[in-house]
C-alpha cells in the first residue's frame, strides 16, 4: 500500500482517538501536509510527506514512513512515523524571576512589613 487516506492514517497511527475526529480535525483546518492546508479527509499522504496537525492545542509534526491496512497495536503504529515535533522549552519554576512563592500577603500584613521597614 503507497498511499492512504489522511483521516485513516491519523486513526492507524495512533494520533487521533477516533477515525471521525480525524475528519473534524482535518474539516476544522488543522492539518496540513507538506506546508499546504490539506482540505479533505479523503486526502492521499504518502511515504515521505510531513504531517502536521494541532489537535487539542498541541502541535504535533510527523513525517509519514509507511501505511496500515488497519489500526494494529500502538507499538505498530510508532512504525508508521517519524515524530519531528520540536521540543518545548522548559517551563521556569515558580519563585524564579521576582516571583514570591507563597500566598499574597494582606493589607494588615503590609501595614506590618511598612511599620518594620520604618514606615508611617
């Protein structure tokens, strides 16, 4: 098998849950393949095209290495793609940056913190 429908392919491998959410995926706008907005589900993707899609909010890019006659086991799946999704930079921790950890100090606590700074 060369090539396979766009909505089939995100169902066997293991991207989207569901073979209609695949649709309303690629209804909604939200997969493009090779740079392009691929404007129907019924869409061939063949070995060596790049996937993208948002699906939820998430990015997710993969380059097609092959197809499924049918959705087979997750491992099978990895099979199907190369993941090129880049990497996310790490979120910075709380208290770094000028940001104070713990609960947000109340009016009687600043008149307190004013009183022991010397103020009035």
């Amino acid at each position: 098998m060369e090539a396979q429908r766009l909505d089939k392919w995100l169902w066997c491998a293991r991207l989207i849950k569901t073979r209609t959410g695949a649709v309303r995926l690629v209804e909604a706008g939200k997969v493009r393949i090779n740079g392009a907005r691929a404007q129907k589900p019924s869409r061939l993707v063949h070995p060596g095209d790049v996937v993208t899609a948002t699906p939820e909010g998430r990015l997710f890019v993969a380059r097609v290495l092959g197809t499924a006659e049918r959705r087979g086991p997750a491992s099978q799946a990895q099979t199907l793609y190369e993941d090129l999704t880049p990497e996310l930079p790490p979120k910075p921790e709380p208290g770094l940056n000028g940001h104070r950890k713990g609960p947000r100090p109340t009016k009687r606590d600043r008149r307190r913190i004013d009183l022991l700074r010397g103020g009035a």
